[in-house]
C-alpha cells in the first residue's frame, strides 16, 4: 500500500472514532440557501465525493458506484454550478456526463449517447423498454449500455427508454443504476422492434427503499419505527436449516429462548420473544410452557397471519425479505394482535424475462455432539459405588448377594466391557433436499412454480421432520391494473424417536452389556438391594412403539392492485388457508412400564389418537395516496381487515391390545380414562386502520398510525378496541451546516414514537360463561349441563404501551449504526381473579397486572474492502446486541396466592417458577447455602434470620438474578472474491443467571446406583474435615435443593454458523446453456463456550449440523 494511501485511510479511520464527540458539540448554523456547491476535499474516493456533490444540489446524480470508487480526488471547489464542480471532480479522467432535466448521468467518455430518438425500419431494430424498482416505480437515469460496443442511452423520467442496433445482430446489454444490481440481458435483434422491460433489484448493502408492514409499504428514508429489514441474499449468506433460526442468527432481539432439555430435536416447538414477555400463564400454568406460546409475535406471510410452525417448515429460498417489526410506531397497524411484535415475510414474485429453470440439490448431516458429558468409566464407577456403601449390608444373606453382583460387575469391567450407552441411541443423521423453480414470463403475464422436498433426519435413531411443499404464482399486469394469485400446499410427516429420553442412557451403568450373545438388547439389570430390575431402554426401543405427526396445509391467496388516478393506488387481498393433520403414539403391550407395575394383561398397550383441523378466512383492502409538492412528501394510507379462524380437535385414548403387532386403534379393548373429547373455537375480527406519513425536505419526518379492532374474543362490554402510534424523525445529515461541519457523516437519523398496541392473549371462550354436557346427569329425557368456565363480559384486550428512542447513523459510506431504546408497559395484564366459594367457580379472567419491559438493541456494520472490477474483493464485519429487563410491576390477587404455595415448595431437581411484585419475570428463587459442613458432610442452609440449619423445610427463597442475560450479541463478517462468498456468525450470551442442572443433579444429589458426572469422584465429602463444594457421598437419597452456590452468572460463546459457496464464471458455463452454477457449504451449532460446565440437550442431544448444496440455473 502506498504511503498516500495508508495517509487516507488513517484519516477515514480516525474521522470515525471522532465523530461521535462531534456530534455534541454541533452549534446552530445559518439555514441560507446555498445555489453553489462548494467541497473542499483531500483523498476522497470520486464516488463519496459525488454524493456530497448531489446533496447540496437539487440534482439526482447517476453513476457506477463501485467503478468510481476506485478513484481518490483531492479538490477544493469554492462556489460552482453542479456542472462545474462534477468537470473539476473527473478532471483528468475519462468520463463526461449527460444532463437530462434534473438528471445528470456520468459515463465513460468512450461511450457515445443516442440522443435523438431512433426511428424504425432499415437495417435497425429498436429497442424500448421501461426500467422500475421492485415496486414498480420507474428509474430515471438507468445508464443502458452494450458490451463489446461504444453507445448507449439513458432512461427518462419516466423511466423509459429507446435505442436503435442492428439488426440480425445479437447483443448483451448491461443496466446500470446507483444502489441497483446491474443486469446483463442478451438480446436477439432480429425484429423491427424489440420490447424490454426490466425491474432493478437493491444491491448490496444497500437499504430498501420501503419498509414493508405486511399492510402498508411505507418510505424508508422517513419511516420512524424500529424495524430490521432482511433481505434475501442475507438469508442465503447466513441461513441456517430453518428461517427462525436464520432470523435468530441475524437480529439477537429476535431472541431464540434456549432450550437445553430438546437440544437439536428437529420436532421441538420453538420459543421466540422480540424485547421481552408482556403476558404470564394462568394459575395453573405458572409450571408450563404456556407463557412462552403467548409471548410468541405475529407472523405475517405475503399479507396473511401464518403460524411459527409453517414459518418453520418452509423453505427459506422461497422468501424475497423479511421485516421484524419492533415497536408501536411500526406495530400498532395491527392493533390487538401486534403487542409481541411482528415478522413480515415477502415471498419471492414472477420476474420477467425467458423462461428459466432452476434446480438445487444438497445434502444435510446431523452429527451428535456429546462432548459436553463427562461420566464415569466401569472402574470409576465401582469405586464411587463402594465408597457409597451399595455393597455393604448388614445382613449376611444380602451381603453374599452384594459381594457375587460386586464381583460381577468387577469381572465384566476386567473383561473390558465400558459401554458408552450414549452412543447407542445416536446417529450420523443423512438428510438430502431439492427444489426445482420454474419462472418467467412476458409483460402481461408472470408465473413462478416451484417444489421443494427438505428431509431432516435427526441425530437420535427414529427421529425426523420432512417437508414437501409447492408454489404457485400466477401475475398479470396491464397498464392500470395488477393481478396476483398464489397457491402453496405444504405436507409435513414427522417422527419422535423411539428410544425414548436420551437421558435413560447417559444414566446407565457402562459395566453392563447392552445385548446378549445373540444381538438381542437384554431385558433388565440387578440394581443392588432394589426390589424391581431396572429395565434396559434398548428394550423398549426394539419393541413396536411408535410417536408420529403429519400436516398438509393449503394456502391460497389474491392479490388485485389497481391505480384509481393519479397517485392513488388500492388493492384488495383475498386469503383461505386449511390445515389438517393429527398425531399417532402408540405404546406396545411389551413396554417395560407395563411389566415393572404388573398391569392386567387385557389393560395393556396404549394408543392415543389426536386430529385436528384450522380453517381461516382473512379479506382486507388497502387505499394509498402519495405526492410530492416540491420538497414536501405525503402518504396517506387506509385499509379494513376482516377475518375468521375456526379451529377443530378431537382427542382418543384406548388400551387393552393383545398382539403387539397389530396398532392399529380399532384393535383396542376400552376406552383409556374418559371417553373421546372434542374442543372447538371460532375467533372472528374486524379492524379499520389509517396512517400518515410526512417528510420535508428530506429531513424531518412525521408519522401517524390509528387501528379499531374488534373481535369476539373480547367481552360483550368491551367490543372495540382502539390502538396507536405516533413518530417523528430528524435526519441531521441532510442539514446544509452539517454538511459543512461533517461531510463525512451520510445518515443521521434521530427517531422518536409513541404507541399503544394489543395482545389477545387468552381463549376465545374466556369472556363467555360456557357449559359442559354431561351424558350421565338426566331428567326426563334431558341431558344436564354443569358451568364448564365462569365468564367475564367485561373482558378486554391488553395494552401495551411502548416508547422508542433510536438513531442511524452512517459514515463515510462504510460504517452503519442503528440504536434503539424501548420502554413498554402491559397496564392491564389479564390474569386469574378469585370468585367466592359461593358461585360454584373459583376463578375467572380479569384485565389485574402491569408488566414492564425496558432493553436496548444495537447494530453495527462496517465495510473493510468494497468490491469493484478492478478490486474484485468485499469484505465486512458487523455486530448486534440486545439487552431487556422485565419487571412485575403489579400482580393479581390469585397468582399471589398461588405464589405463597410455590414460595414455600422446592424441588431438588431444578427451580420453581414464581412471580413476586418487583421481580423479573425470569427471576431465580433459591435457599441460600452456607456451603456443606466439614464434620458431617451435610448441606448447611441460612435462614432469613441468619441462621445456619440443616433442615430446608420452611426455609424462604431468595432472589439471585434474572436469567436473561445481560447481553445478548451476534458477531460475523462476510467475505466476498469474484465468485467466491464466505460468512461466519458468532453469538455470546452475557451476564444472566443459570442453575448449573448437572451440579444439582448429577454431582451434589447424585443417585450413584446409576452412573453420574465424573466429578462425583473428587469433588465430594468424604471425611471429617473436608473442605469441598458437595455434600457426601451416600446410596441413601438425601437430597439438596436449589440453593446460590448452585448459580452461576454465564458468560457463553458460540460459533453459530459457516457458509461459504462458489459461483462459477459465466464464460465457463455457457456451453452448457447454464446461466448461472453454484456450489456450496454450511456448518452450524459449530461450537459452544462457556464459563458452566454443564450437560446439554438432557433430553435429545445437540449436535452439529453440515449441509452441502449444488444449484444451476438454465
């Protein structure tokens, strides 16, 4: 690098690390209007300096961004037109420039521009077209050249465009726009005229130019709410199996909750919060996964409500953008449903142009990753057995028992038998995909039809997820009127595996053998003194059990878009989507739990049969109008919404089969409990909704936002429900005084909203009183009804009240940084209210409660290298990070009471949930410990009081953290050489509170007659006068319960995702009449760090999963 060079960056480098400090110390500046253009600059790259050039203009400037940034200008330019400060600025170079109205094009000097318009017939052909963005508005100043030729032209306002070749001659033209990927067509020139159209996609890095909200697409650059906007070539760059976890990969608000018992269980139901959890369960669901379902956001597909689970299931290539909608400001047009936030995915649409064909392949791998055990070999475990006294009785007859099983076990020890049982139910899980596309079309007509197979086959033996899914869409587009029609279908076969819990074998003994001389898996083992063998779980898994569940989900939705007049735009939606499917367990008559209980012979074997149907209607039309009046910019925005969602259930359960190879449910004896149960539920809503948006000059930016729901979910009393917003924005940059104070700075945006959105986060039932018919209660021929739920008229919505304070800020065109602060409060919590014993019921749904939810987001980017012909490299980095802090600011009077009981309840094998006034909802309550005492070896506790006992009964828990952590980030940096592409993601989680589960269990209260974690042999008490961190060492069960020396504050580090692919030169492929070849390959949950050495994924294991792909384009 030369010395000027180094000079440059050095200067680039150190402008950033000051310009925050600069932007506190700004002081007013004159707003006179400047008609010159004054730059005063020392080693600026010609295409920044440009930018600056247009700013102080009123101009709109078109050139190859990336061609022009590999030159450095040095420029003093004091008071001149545009065009003369644009001639002093390519001083020297070859390029000039063409002024068409308000438009200036820049161009290579070698290139000739037709400026008159072509006239047919000869040995011509002309060819005219119209260029648009992705939203169908034109783009003036496309540059529109040939290659291997010296002319070209440029679109007009109206993004039109005309020019004049030979004919006979086939030609390749290259379409050019700042902030657009540039498009290369071959064209054959062998008509009179030829008719191209083309729409422009955003290029790299790039911001879209509308943020869209699934309702209205509203202007980026004046939008005042907290969204991340993700694009397509993001989720390819850092896709991971599915789009959740992708999104989770990019966005750390998008907080993916961890969940060590399912680890990679491809099955598992996954739980996502964005800042925070603005609702809690019931009485009777403070111990369940019920908060963590209600607290998921909404899910919008192409305009339509979808649930996480098809979000999961689809494939991630089919989706063009997603938008994660984040505060009031950007989710109060959804009203009661958008207090959880919102994720707004777009599906890919028809592109004109030939018809292509695409197919991808692959292959994806699970491979177990167990290395966060560490248990005891057969050695290691006959010393911990003896030293706890399993082989020692006082009686003479079972102590000859105890010495033969001893000497046993020492035999098969010797023999070499240290069976690693967790190996046993895993495996390399071989998954393989494809997709085929087929897209094309005219102008008037487009389709894409697509169908993708995604088999996952999960690392335990039995378990998979696959997916079939196809698509359908259909446009046609005349002049004033647009008509969309898409139609998916999605299959879904599912299987748990049927070796059961995955920590029955990391429990067993590694001196047993897992089968016999036969290769058959041996029934059961001697445990010690016990009454009843202990069944060996390859037993079961041999056995005709079976867990499976399937779905077929149709989806169909239509879209008719229609300009009324000038700047008036409507549209009306359409959408019908089905789900059937159901759930089959089914558990043989040989299982090992009928043989321990000695169940009647007739009672065994279990099957239980689930159905279920979701049938929703959703209708909304949507009217817009926008204009700008010189440097004013208005958008107005209206749309009515109605929907209908029914949702049908039935439930069996049977017993009694008499061969375990014939399942099938009609092979039952009886009836399991009661009879079949069926529920029900139909939700209907309305909702009318308006929003304004307004910017002037570019610079300050107002938005407004009303929504009127109503929904039969709500009580009679409180049928509608209005939400809100409001915004406004600053965006600093575009002052002229900032301009000169700090023309580095190219975005600086302060924003501010205010909102009140909604959640229903109960039954659809809970506002009514219902009944429940019951066949046994008769009078007269008449069957009896009893209260089934006590109802509540007055029964409302949530309110969530939410303030939102951010910034972007970007400089010199390389570093992005976006900030907000969030404050939202839920001020009228539904949750249980008492009745008096008298009404016959003793709770009901009342809006009691406030919770309260403050956090931070933050993202960072920054590009080291920018790619260009000459510098054919890009490289960036980027960060993001995201704290919240819940707080109960206000409890009802049930979920006190319930409270009380789980205040004074403990439970040796983990924590109990529990809400306290004052709190973090994700707060830890534990006894507090003295630590174990060197005499006896026992647990010492403290009281309140400061006394130390032994005894745990009656004692108060205390609070030691939130287990939220304090910071949650994403780090990565992508890499990019001609068609070489490299990604890496990284995640940390920072400074909340965790139970070190394998401590409490597996060390501390280890259950030593099955095998444990290995520093059960050296950290334990063994004498008096130890000092240590666990108890002693006993076959007796004494167990501990949760106490602080069992918490940890984490600090963990992961290696989340690797992709790296290669497209291969269009010069080599097209031979084979290939547009474009790729392949590539990924790695996820690669590895993981932390400060808490502790088992993970207890009960499905996690593992690491590659994927290899291969993808052509004809």
């Amino acid at each position: 690098m030369h010395r000027k060079e180094k000079r440059v960056r050095w200067k680039e480098n150190n402008t950033f690390l000051s310009i925050l400090f600069c932007l506190l110390v700004l002081s007013a500046h004159g707003f006179a209007q400047e008609k010159k253009v004054s730059l005063n600059c020392k080693g600026m790259r010609l295409s920044e300096a440009l930018i600056q050039v247009e700013r102080q203009s009123e101009h709109k400037l078109s050139f190859n961004f990336d061609e022009l940034s590999q030159f450095n200008v040095t420029v003093n330019i004091k008071k001149k037109t545009v065009i003369e400060a644009i001639e002093n600025l390519l001083h020297g170079l070859p390029y000039q420039t063409k002024v068409s109205g308000q438009f200036i094009t820049i161009f290579r000097r070698n290139v000739q521009r037709q400026t008159s318009s072509p006239t047919r017939g000869g040995d011509y052909t002309i060819i005219r077209g119209k260029v648009v963005d992705t939203s169908d508005k034109p783009l003036p100043g496309v540059n529109i050249s040939f290659k291997n030729r010296n002319y070209g032209t440029v679109t007009d306002i109206n993004g039109n465009y005309a020019i004049s070749v030979d004919k006979g001659a086939r030609e390749t033209m290259l379409f050019s726009f700042i902030g657009m990927k540039t498009e290369v067509l071959t064209v054959n020139c062998n008509a009179e005229e030829k008719i191209l159209n083309l729409t422009l996609k955003e290029g790299d890095g790039q911001l879209n130019e509308v943020v869209v909200t699934g309702i209205f697409n509203k202007p980026k650059v004046s939008f005042t709410g907290a969204a991340t906007i993700i694009s397509s070539d993001q989720i390819k760059a850092l896709g991971n199996r599915n789009l959740l976890k992708t999104l989770s990969n990019i966005d750390p608000s998008f907080d993916l909750q961890e969940n060590n018992a399912k680890g990679s269980d491809p099955n598992q139901t996954l739980n996502i919060e964005i800042r925070g959890s603005a609702t809690i369960g019931s009485v009777n669901e403070m111990q369940s996964n019920v908060r963590n379902q209600r607290n998921l956001p909404l899910f919008i597909l192409d305009g339509f409500e979808v649930t996480s689970e098809r979000v999961m299931d689809m494939n991630q290539d089919d989706v063009e953008s997603v938008v994660i909608l984040k505060d009031a400001s950007a989710t109060a047009i959804y009203g009661s449903r958008g207090a959880n936030g919102v994720v707004v995915i777009s599906s890919k649409r028809p592109e004109l142009g030939r018809v292509r064909v695409n197919y991808s392949t692959g292959m994806n791998l699970e491979i177990p990753d167990l290395s966060s055990y560490d248990l005891m070999n057969s050695f290691e475990k006959l010393e911990v057995e003896k030293a706890a006294g399993l082989y020692t009785n006082t009686s003479l007859a079972t102590q000859l028992q105890l010495d033969a099983l001893y000497n046993e076990h020492l035999k098969a020890a010797s023999e070499g038998v240290n069976t690693n049982w967790m190996k046993i139910p895993v495996r390399v899980g071989l998954g393989q995909f494809h997709k085929l596309d087929i897209n094309g079309g005219v102008d008037q007509f487009r389709y894409i039809l697509n169908v993708s197979y995604n088999q996952l086959t999960g690392s335990m033996k039995g378990s998979k997820r696959d997916n079939l899914n196809g698509n359908m869409t259909i446009s046609y587009l005349m002049k004033k009127v647009r008509f969309t029609n898409t139609l998916s279908v999605g299959f879904n076969n599912a299987a748990n595996s049927t070796y059961g819990n995955f920590s029955q074998y990391a429990s067993m003994n590694p001196y047993w053998r897992p089968y016999n001389e036969k290769g058959e898996p041996i029934a059961s083992y001697t445990l010690f003194t016990a009454t009843s063998p202990l069944y060996n779980p390859l037993y079961d898994a041999a056995q005709t059990s079976f867990n499976t569940s399937d779905y077929t989900n149709i989806r169909n939705t239509t879209m008719l878009d229609a300009d009324l007049m000038p700047n008036v735009r409507a549209n009306v939606n359409i959408g019908f989507t089905q789900q059937r499917g159901g759930s089959d367990y089914f558990v043989s008559p040989k299982a090992s739990t009928y043989l321990q209980s000695g169940t009647d012979v007739s009672d065994r074997g279990n099957y239980i049969q689930k159905t279920n149907k979701m049938t929703s209607y959703q209708m909304s039309g949507t009217i817009n109008w926008a204009k700008v009046y010189g440097e004013h910019s208005i958008y107005v925005g209206a749309n009515y919404q109605v929907m209908e969602t029914k949702n049908n259930s039935t439930s069996m359960s049977v017993k009694g089969f008499m061969n375990d190879q014939m399942t099938d449910v009609s092979n039952a004896n009886k009836y399991s409990g009661e009879k079949p149960t069926t529920d029900e539920s139909t939700v209907r809503s309305m909702g009318f909704t308006g929003t304004i948006n307004y910017s002037y000059a570019q610079r300050y930016f107002f938005d407004v936002s009303f929504r009127e729901d109503a929904a039969s979910s709500f009580g009679s009393e409180s049928r509608w429900a209005p939400f809100y917003s409001l915004g406004v924005g600053w965006e600093i940059a575009q002052e002229k005084w900032m301009r000169k104070l700090l023309p580095v700075v190219n975005m600086a945006k302060f924003r501010y909203s205010y909102g009140v959105t909604g959640s229903l986060s109960f039954s659809p039932y809970d506002a009514l009183t219902t009944y429940k018919y019951n066949n046994n209660t008769q009078y007269n021929y008449l069957i009896g009804a009893s209260v089934n739920s006590f109802g509540n008229p007055s029964l409302k919505w949530q309110n969530t009240v939410e303030h939102n304070f951010g910034l972007d800020l970007g400089l010199l065109n390389r570093f992005t940084l976006n900030f907000n602060y969030y404050r939202k409060t839920t001020e009228n919590l539904l949750s249980d209210a008492y009745l008096p014993l008298s009404h016959g019921y003793t709770t009901y749904k009342e809006n009691l409660g406030e919770i309260r939810n403050t956090g931070y987001d933050l993202s960072l980017s920054y590009t080291i290298l920018r790619y260009s012909n000459d510098h054919p490299i890009d490289w960036s980095i980027r960060a993001g990070f995201y704290h919240n802090t819940n707080v109960l600011v206000k409890l009802s009077e049930a979920i006190k009471k319930a409270n009380e009981f789980y205040s004074n309840s403990n439970y040796s094998g983990g924590t109990i949930n529990e809400y306290r006034e004052g709190q973090s909802l994700d707060e830890i309550y534990v006894l507090q410990s003295a630590g174990v005492d060197p005499q006896t070896g026992k647990r010492l506790y403290i009281d309140t009081d400061g006394t130390i006992t032994m005894n745990a009964s009656g004692l108060n828990k205390v609070a030691v953290g939130s287990s939220q952590p304090k910071v949650n980030g994403r780090f990565g940096t992508g890499f990019r050489w001609k068609g070489l592409n490299v990604d890496l993601s990284f995640g940390a989680r920072i400074g909340g509170k965790k139970l070190n589960s394998t401590l409490m269990s597996k060390v501390e209260n280890a259950v030593v007659i099955y095998n444990q974690d290995r520093r059960v042999i050296s950290q334990r008490w063994r004498k008096p006068g130890d000092v240590t961190a666990f108890k002693s060492l006993s076959g007796e069960i004494d167990n501990s319960f949760p106490n602080n020396l069992f918490v940890f504050t984490e600090n963990t580090f992961t290696f989340n995702n690797a992709n790296i692919s290669y497209d291969f030169p269009l010069s080599w492929i097209q031979r084979f009449g290939m547009s474009r070849l790729s392949i590539g390959g990924s790695l996820s949950d690669i590895f993981y760090i932390s400060n808490i050495k502790q088992e993970r994924g207890t009960d499905y294991p996690y593992s690491i999963k590659p994927t290899f792909t291969f993808s052509c384009t004809f």
